[in-house]
C-alpha cells in the first residue's frame, strides 16, 4: 500500500477553504494509502503565537480531524512535536538546501517584498522541516492545495540530492492536488485564497462559525453585474468560487449545478448553497462536541505518537548512517 501524508499548522481557525482544499481528502483517501496526517506546531512558532492559543487551536484542530471523518483506526494522527526525528532531520536536511532555494519559497518571498523586518529565521528555513515531514515516512504522496506545491517541489529535490550524494535513502514524493477545490477563494474577495489570517470576518467561513451566521456570509458573498450562473474564474470569480463550494460539498459537478440554475439569479444559488453549508456546520459541530467532551484526542495522539515516532526512529538512524553520524553499529 502506498503512503500519503500531510499536516496543516494550528494557527487561526480551521476554515471551510481548509476542509475543502486539505482535510476531506485526507478522508476520501484512508481507504487507499497508509495515511500519516499531523498537526504542524513545529511550523506555527516560525511567527509569533499566543501559547495559550497555539494550545486551543491544536486541540480543535485533533477534534475537527477527528469530526471530518478521519477514523484512527486507519489514520496515523500525531502531533509534530511528539516526534523529535521531525526536528533532527530538519536540520540534516536544512544543511542539504541552498539559500536560492529558500528565497524562492512563498512566505518568505511575500514577505521580504513588503518590506517586513521581523521575519524569523526559523521562517526562512522551515521549508526543509517541511521536506523532513514528508521524507521520514517515505511518503509517495502529499496532498496539497495549489499554493502549497513549491513545497513538495523542494522536498523533491532534497530527497534526490541526498539520494545521489549518499545513496537510496528516500522515496521522491509526488504531489496530489485537487482539480477542484483545491484552492477556495475569500467572499469578498474572491481573487483572493480564503485565509485563516484574514482580517475580515465575512470573506472567511470558519469550521467552528454559528452555522446561521455562516449562512449569512453565504447570502453576502460578492458576485458581479452579468447575471449569469456560468463557471468562469477569470470573468465571474465570486460565482465561480460559490459553484466550486456547492460542488465539493454536496459531491454533484458544478456543469450539473449551472445546468439546474439556467435562468435563475445569483439569489437562488446563493439560498441553496447558505442552506447546505449551515446543515454541514451543524452536523460538524455535533460530532466535534461530542469528541472534545470525550477525551479521546489525547488517547489518538498518543497512539500517533508511539506509530509515527517508531518509523521515523528508523528513518532516522539510517540517515544518520548515511551521513557519518553513526560510528559504532548499535
């Protein structure tokens, strides 16, 4: 069986772009891959975080997991943190990246261009933990929104540079993107990716909203003046993002969506989708209640800890191995 893994960082608050882009294929695939999915809390203190905030969104983030369908049983949940190999090959593999590789990534590029000056080290370099995440557990696959594809690129090329330099050592990961949802864009906004760092509360519909208040986000999305329920990201972006929402949502292809509304107004699309996200919401933060009141995430967490960690011990020692470290055979 072929493994897939990936993480998502516990800073803000679970969006439906989340859910869309990341964690409901973490769920479609268990039943296919050797699934490894993580909360990356090593990640989030590349910025400054509250400690007490950092510790909440964690502890949803298990819970929200856990709600959207992935089922321990076949799903290896761990928390970054509990597994030092995470940290230990990040250097290892830090010291194998180059510095124009680094410059190009995404935040770090974004962020030098605004003339920021508290970017942090650990934000420069956190690409090559990123790389180390994915080549401890010899991951054949990554699924990853559009925007997080540079990033198995790079650990792409890490793992065959160190494959060459020492010898086989990792499986060279392909990443898996989406064809749609991959990316869901801001309802207020919509040229703009759904953030979870956004300042405005309507462009976002998060997993833990009121689902009536989630609606209403709905209701007010921006469209445009043409009038016409039709899927075109370049003309109609507002329309093209509500369509991709209702797609991946109810599982029916949008051409069926624009087919049922021919001759209809943005109002009737608008009142069907409100409608089904706030019976999602509600459904979901049933189940999440129901899990954050019955203490099961640390018993999950715990369970991820011993599976993950014993793999990524192996992974490792052999690395270690390979690059000198280890100089008596024990």
């Amino acid at each position: 069986m072929k493994t897939m893994l990936s993480g998502i960082k516990p800073t803000g608050k679970l969006t439906l772009g989340n859910y869309i882009g990341a964690i409901r294929q973490f769920a479609k695939y268990q039943d296919e891959y050797e699934m490894y999915i993580f909360i990356a809390n090593l990640h989030a203190i590349t910025i400054q975080v509250d400690p007490k905030e950092l510790k909440k969104n964690t502890r949803d983030l298990v819970a929200l997991y856990l709600a959207c369908g992935l089922d321990p049983k076949k799903t290896t949940v761990f928390l970054q943190s509990d597994v030092h190999e995470h940290a230990e090959l990040g250097w290892i593999l830090t010291c194998h990246s180059y510095m124009g590789e680094l410059q190009r990534m995404t935040q770090y590029k974004d962020k030098t261009a605004k003339g920021e000056t508290n970017i942090t080290a650990g934000l420069f370099t956190y690409p090559s933990l990123m790389a180390a995440d994915i080549l401890l557990y010899d991951a054949d696959y990554v699924p990853v929104g559009i925007d997080q594809k540079q990033h198995v690129e790079l650990a792409r090329n890490i793992a065959e540079r160190f494959n060459n330099r020492y010898g086989e050592t990792f499986t060279v990961p392909e990443p898996l993107v989406e064809e749609v949802g991959a990316k869901v864009m801001s309802l207020t906004e919509p040229t703009k990716k759904m953030s979870k760092s956004g300042d405005d509360e309507k462009c976002v519909i998060y997993l833990l909203d009121d689902p009536k208040a989630a609606r209403k986000k709905i209701m007010s999305a921006v469209t445009d003046s043409i009038g016409i329920i039709q899927y075109d990201v370049e003309n109609q972006p507002g329309i093209a993002n509500l369509l991709t929402i209702h797609s991946t949502l109810t599982g029916e292809s949008i051409d069926s969506i624009v087919e049922r509304f021919k001759g209809k107004g943005y109002g009737d699309l608008k009142k069907e989708i409100g409608d089904n996200i706030e019976k999602f919401l509600t459904e979901l933060q049933g189940r999440y209640n129901e899990i954050i009141n019955s203490g099961i995430c640390e018993q999950v967490l715990e369970e991820g800890r011993l599976k993950a960690g014993k793999l990524a011990h192996k992974k490792l020692m052999k690395v270690k191995k390979r690059v000198g470290f280890q100089i008596f055979n024990h």
